[in-house]
C-alpha cells in the first residue's frame, strides 16, 4: 500500500496544510495551502476509488516487482 504516489500525495497534502495551520505563518499562506491541498484531493478522487477498491498500480523499484504488479492485474 505504501508504494502508491497517490498515497504519497495525498499524505503530502495533509501533512503541509497541518504543518501550515499550526505555523506562525499569515493567514494568506495558510490559505493558499489548504486551497492547493484541496486541489490535489479533488484531482486525485479517481486514485481514491481505486484505492479504496484495491486497485491503483504500485510502483515497481526492481524488475521482479514490476512482473509481480503486471501478473497481479
């Protein structure tokens, strides 16, 4: 499951619009990054649903697991 960039984007996302709200930082920051945050939840709702079901393609680091993702769908 970890080996998903949409995962990775996701928790991206979440992990800076935390980071911000919790930062010092003005409030025109902190609202450009909840924007761009929810930007990038909505570009990836169909990577959600894939995930949700089990099936968005993992990334493949060596060949053997690239084989191993083809054969798997």
């Amino acid at each position: 499951m970890w080996r998903t960039t949409s995962i990775s984007s996701l928790l991206a996302a979440i992990a800076a619009t935390s980071l911000m709200l919790l930062s010092q930082s003005p409030f025109a920051y902190k609202l450009m990054v909840c924007i761009g945050s929810l930007l990038i939840l909505y570009r990836h709702r169909s990577n959600l649903d894939r995930l949700w079901h089990g099936k968005e393609q993992k990334i493949s680091f060596l060949e053997s697991d690239r084989h191993e993702s083809i054969s798997a769908h």
